[in-house]
C-alpha cells in the first residue's frame, strides 16, 4: 500500500473515530423532546460519522495522483498546492474565536456574533481581492439575526443577550 493510500485511509479513520467519540459524548447529554439542545450535536456527530466513513470507502478505491516530474505546464495548476501555509490568517482567526468568547456574555451574542462574522470575512478575504463592507455587514446582520430568532423561537433555547435586553 502505498503512502497516498495510506494517509487517505488514516484521515478517513480518524475522522470516523472523531465522529463516534462526539456522538458517545452526544449520547450522554440529558434529551428534554425531539427537538432540544442536543439536537446540533447529534446532526454533526451523524455527520461526521458519515464523512469519515466516505473517506475510508474513497480511500479504498483512491489511486494516487500521477507523479509527472516533466510537469512543467502543470506548475502553474499546482501552485495552490506547492503554497505554504497561511498562518497569519490561523492566528488572527484564533484571535477572533478567543475575543468572541471572552465577551459573549457581556456584550450579547447578536452583537458579538455580527461583530465576529465581519472581522472573519476580512479576515479570509484574499489580498488581491477588495474587501466588499456593505455585503459583509448584511450577511453578518442577517446571519446573527437567523440563528438568534431560531434558537430562541425555534428551539426554545436562550443565548445571551448582553446589553440588549431583547
């Protein structure tokens, strides 16, 4: 078995080893009707289970890419691969994260959601790429706004509401 095959199996087991591990905690956690606090952990632990599974089958089935050492046409179609990682961007996203929690409670999770979800989209948006403000906003606005209501309508569940008092 060559290396290729090998790495693709490993992810494909690790993923399914972290799917079953995140649904045996989701097990544990105390059901209150078909529909309650549970419920998003168990669609992703599913969901997990389900992606690590297909990458085991593809694995199984995976050939490696072509090694072609004259590729010298196709370097400018590797080039995404040949790029170093970009740890800048890791390192402010992990920023964002730590300052979202740390005021959630304070300032309320629309604010802080809206907030978090325009500084992430500057954050991801490719250099060579104008930063669009007003599309960012809305989508941050409409976003926060979503998952508030449907937590709180939907779901019944209370996120906090910082300052706003809603």
């Amino acid at each position: 078995m060559d290396t290729y095959k090998r790495k693709e199996l490993l992810v494909g087991a690790l993923m399914l080893g972290a799917g079953l591990f995140y649904l045996f905690l989701t097990i544990n956690l105390p059901r209150k009707g078909f529909i309650d606090a549970s419920t998003v952990p168990y669609v992703l632990s599913v969901g997990l289970c389900l992606l690590g599974a297909l990458q085991l089958l593809t694995a199984t089935k995976a050939t490696p890419p072509p090694a072609d050492p004259d590729a010298d046409a196709d370097a400018d179609a590797d080039s995404s691969a040949a790029t170093p990682p970009d740890y800048p961007t890791v390192f402010k996203t992990l920023g964002l994260i730590a300052v979202y929690v740390a005021l959630l409670q304070k300032v309320g999770f629309p604010i802080m959601t809206v907030l978090y979800l325009y500084a992430q989209f500057i954050v991801i948006t490719p250099r060579e790429q104008k930063v669009n403000h007003i599309t960012y906003i809305v989508v941050a606005v409409v976003t926060s706004a979503l998952i508030f209501f449907t937590f709180r309508q939907g779901f019944d569940l209370m996120l906090p509401t910082g300052f706003l008092k809603i």
